[in-house]
C-alpha cells in the first residue's frame, strides 16, 4: 500500500483564497486593511525565510505586512519597546516575534508582552491559557493547521489515539491540547513522547494518527508506523541531502494510510493560520471599538 498524500500547499491555496474573498469587503466597508508586523531579530537565515513568506502572503490576501528588523546583539529593553509600540499603534493589528530569540534574550518576557489580543501566535500565556481549558482564541498556527489538515481529508480524531512526537510550546504542547477538545475536532486520547522518553516506538505503533514535531531528521522510520495510520511531518530539516522532515519519507510512505510531504505538507498551512489570526485580531479590535 502507498500513503495518499495530505497536500498542505493546495489546502493552503484555498484557504487563502477563502480569505482573499472575506478581507476585500471588511477592508471596504471599515476603510482599513488588516495589518501584521513581524518582528525579526539578528539575521538567522531560515526566520528570514519564514517571515519572508508570511509577509508575502499577507499581500496575496490582501493583508498589510510591516516588517521591523532589529540587529542580533539587540538588547532586552529595545526589543520590549519595540513590542510596546507596536501594541500601541491602532494601525497594527497583529503582531509576531520571529523564534528562536538570541541567548541575551528572555523569551517568555518578550511573548508576555505581546498584547493578547495581538497575539496572533497565540504564545501569550493568556492565550495559551485559554487554549488548555478549552476555549480558545488565537490557536498557534501550526498545530492550528494540522487540524484543518485533518478537517479537510475527513481523518476524525474522536476517539482515536493521537501520538505527538515532541513537547514544544510552538507544535508539541498546543497540539495536545488542541486535540483534547471537547468536540468532533478533538476528542482524542492523546500521547505526548519526548526527549526523555525511552523507546518512543512502543508509543508510535499504537497511534491512528502519529504528529511528529522534534526536529530530527528522518526519526520516523516504517518500523514505528501502525499500517494504515495518518503521519503528519510537522519537521523542516536542512541537511547536505536538502530539506527532510522528521519522517524517513520514503519508507513510511509504504506503510502509511495518509502522510504529508516535506516540502508542501504542514509548513504552507501555518503561514495561512497566522493570516487567518492576523484578520481575527483585526475583527476583534475594530469592531470591538466601533
Ligand atoms: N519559529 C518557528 N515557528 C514559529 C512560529 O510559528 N511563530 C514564530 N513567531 N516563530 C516561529
């Protein structure tokens, strides 16, 4: 058997223009664009990349991207104004901070000073908070794609048993706790492997649906795949061979029901959450006003 393939990309192509056609009459009717500033610090290649494409794809939605860039030996107090001003100003309604920060920088004090209702990531404890009980607001935007991913292929979750490889706040931890909704998008017992988990393969063999989020390449090989399961690749890997997931590819593949490739599986699907967001903290903030 062969996996059908779950394409983000052309998911992602839709969504946006889903969009597209929601944006054009708010945008009209409230003669304002929705508007994200991305905050990119040092000149780490692949964050210049990511944010490279968000912003282009704001434009092809018919979103107002601002970039603002501040230099890698930046210090804590500059890049908290910087924050600041980007709360205060009407004219912006999303705001995101590039991860991974540099070493002289305190992470969590910068993402809590995100103002929550421009925290289009969805990394303010606020919102993450939100997120654990049940009710979210703004739902990071990978495991947030993830679940339309599995939405838009009819692969439920209730009841399943939902294996996550990796324990991260950005994929790991909001995917969990995603899937533990109450609900047809959730519903599901959930397994959460990490680092110091030994033999994550007892774990994997038993998952309907394997999410695998640790940043190593080619982990998942055919041996820690149940056949017929769905594997979501959520890893982008630069290696001398190129770009390679977290799945050995070519070889889960052969066992898999569904998988998702990489390039143009899950990576598509979080740049058009976070324009979906970015338009959700626009409504929320304009309408809220008038
Ligand atoms: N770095 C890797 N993934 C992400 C993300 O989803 N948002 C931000 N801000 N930084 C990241």
């Amino acid at each position: 058997m062969t996996a059908t393939l779950l394409d983000g990309k052309a998911l992602a192509a839709r969504l946006r223009s889903q969009l597209a056609e929601e944006v054009a009459p708010w945008a009209k009717r409230h003669g304002l664009r929705p508007t994200l500033a991305a905050v990119l610090v040092g000149d780490n290649p692949a964050s210049r990349v990511y944010v490279g494409k968000k912003q282009q794809a704001c434009r092809k939605v018919g979103l107002e991207s601002r970039l603002v860039e501040l230099p890698a030996d930046v210090s804590q107090a500059r890049l908290l104004e910087t924050v600041d001003q980007l709360n205060a100003d009407p004219g912006v309604h999303g705001v995101l901070v590039q991860l991974p920060l540099p070493p002289q920088i305190e992470t969590q004090e910068v993402l809590r000073r995100v103002d929550p209702r421009k925290d289009v990531d969805g990394f303010h404890p606020e919102n993450v908070g939100l997120l654990v009980q049940g009710r979210p607001r703004f739902v990071p935007c990978t495991p947030a794609g993830i679940c339309r991913l599995l939405q838009h292929y009819e692969i439920p979750t209730a009841g399943r048993h939902v294996v996550v490889l990796g324990r991260s706040d950005i994929v790991g931890k909001p995917m969990a706790n995603l899937l533990l909704r109450r609900g047809p998008e959730g519903d599901a017992t959930v397994t959460v492997c990490h680092s110091r988990t030994p033999e994550p393969a007892r774990f994997t063999r038993e998952a309907d649906i394997l999410i695998a989020a640790v940043g190593r390449p080619k982990m998942v090989t055919a041996d820690m795949v149940r056949p017929g399961a769905t594997v979501i690749d959520v890893g982008i890997n630069r290696t001398p061979e190129g770009l390679v997931g977290d799945v050995d590819f070519d070889a889960v593949r052969q066992v898999a029901g569904f998988i998702t490739p990489v390039p143009g599986g899950v990576g598509p699907l979080t740049v058009a959450m976070l324009l979906w967001n970015t338009f959700q903290a626009a409504r929320g903030q304009v309408e809220q006003a008038g």
